[in-house]
C-alpha cells in the first residue's frame, strides 16, 4: 500500500519538518530500503553518509515524493510542503544564455514567485555572488557554479533544503565558504539534509550523521557521540568499520 500522499499531509501534523516512518522500497525481490526512519527539525544540518548503492537517494527520493515507497510513510509540517522545500542535484543544469540573475528569476518563477531586483541582489550577496550577476551562469568557475545552485534552491524561501554533495570537487576555499552558507542558513532557522562521501566535511557541517548500509540506518548521532560510542577516532574510521562487509 502506498501511504505517501503528499497532498493529504496535515499541516501542524509534527513538530519536526517532516518525519519519516519505516520506509522500505523493493525492486523485484530485492529490498533497496529496509525500514528507515528519519526525523529532521527546523535548523538543523544533517549529513547522510553510507557506500554507493546503499539506500541513500532511494530513501531521499521517497521523502521527497519522486519514488513511492512499498510500506510507510512521510509527514511533513504543512500540507502542500514542495512549495517550501529546495533540492539542490549535485550537478545543476542552469540555462545557458541566461545570466546568474535571469537563472535566479527563472528558478523563483517556477515556485510562483517573482523576485525584485533588490530580492535577487539581496541573495546573491548572500551567496557571494553579487559580483556575477551579469555574467553568463554557464560560464562560473566550479565553485561559484554550487554557489549559485544552492541560491536557486532559496529562491522561493524554502524551510527545508536537500543537497547533494554540496562540496564536491571544490577546492579549500570553496568548500569552506558553502559550509559558511549552510551554517549561516541552518541559524536562520532552515534544515539541511546533505549527503556526502567526504567524512572530514561531514564531521565539519553535520549535527547530526545518519550512517545508511545495505538499506538500514546503522548508526545515528552527532559526530562526537558516534565517536564516543563506537571509539574511533574520526568519521571515516567510523564509515570503514561498519561497511566492511558491504564493501
């Protein structure tokens, strides 16, 4: 039975932003998703890790309504939430021809949202873009290209954002600005669910690590707390112990 309806989530139904209940998917006989849960509250970062192929976007994709789960459920804070939720790929196709702040109008549009001109300068100085808004999107160097992806994710003023390896390929000076942006939103009262495969980023972004493999949560908690518990030293030692057999 398929009980994710996003049309029918009442609103003020929980306090978190959305909360997700034993979500399993199957394909054929093999489960992708074995029952995870995951509860996210307003303002906080938190990282999802785990092996390619391990349940991650599968379990993110169902959140967001893009696939139905085969048994469980997913309940948002508000009813009609995709108007208040961003979702940032790891790579963003921006139209080209179109400068940063024509792609920036467009994407608001979309959310039926029209920005003034004081609006989109407003975000992108947020995102340290001002300098770039006549130039041509397509043409940014790789960092200010998930710059501006993650702006176009907060275009309609969205309360809950997805990223997709927000640092990726980024030299030092790139990734610590994204992080600065994200925490800069996270104090604003946004959450942020971001997957990685870089544990030091992890360990520097995330209030939270919720570790995915084989289709299970297999450890949750902040970073500190998971180092306590499992007494390692770092994320990645933690992420390599508890894939061994995955891997």
């Amino acid at each position: 039975m398929n009980n994710l309806t996003m049309h029918s989530f009442r609103e003020g139904s929980t306090s978190n932003l959305f909360e997700a209940h034993n979500l399993v998917k199957r394909y054929g006989e093999r489960e992708a998703v074995k029952g995870v849960n995951l509860v996210v509250a307003p303002g906080e970062v938190v990282g999802m890790i785990g092996p390619n192929g391990a349940g991650k976007s599968t379990t993110l994709e169902m959140i967001l309504g893009l696939r139905t789960p085969d048994s469980g459920d997913v309940v948002f804070w508000r009813d009609n939430p995709r108007r208040q939720i961003g979702v940032q790929l790891q790579t963003t196709p921006f139209f080209r021809g179109l400068t940063v702040a024509e792609n920036l109008k467009l994407f608001a549009h979309f959310y039926g949202v029209q920005l003034t001109r004081t609006q989109v300068s407003d975000l992108l100085a947020r995102c340290r873009l001002a300098d770039a808004a006549r130039l041509e999107a397509a043409r940014l160097s790789a960092g200010q290209q998930k710059r501006l992806a993650i702006a176009l994710t907060l275009a309609h003023q969205p309360r809950l954002i997805f990223l997709d390896e927000p640092t990726a390929a980024l030299d030092p000076r790139a990734r610590r600005e994204i992080r600065e942006l994200i925490r800069s939103l996270a104090t604003g009262g946004t959450a942020i669910v971001f997957t990685s495969h870089d544990m030091e980023e992890v360990g520097k972004l995330a209030d939270r690590v919720v570790l995915i493999v084989e289709g299970r949560v297999k450890a949750e908690g902040t970073p500190t707390a998971l180092l306590t518990e499992y007494s390692v030293s770092s994320l990645e030692e933690l992420y390599l112990n508890l894939t061994k057999e995955e891997e």
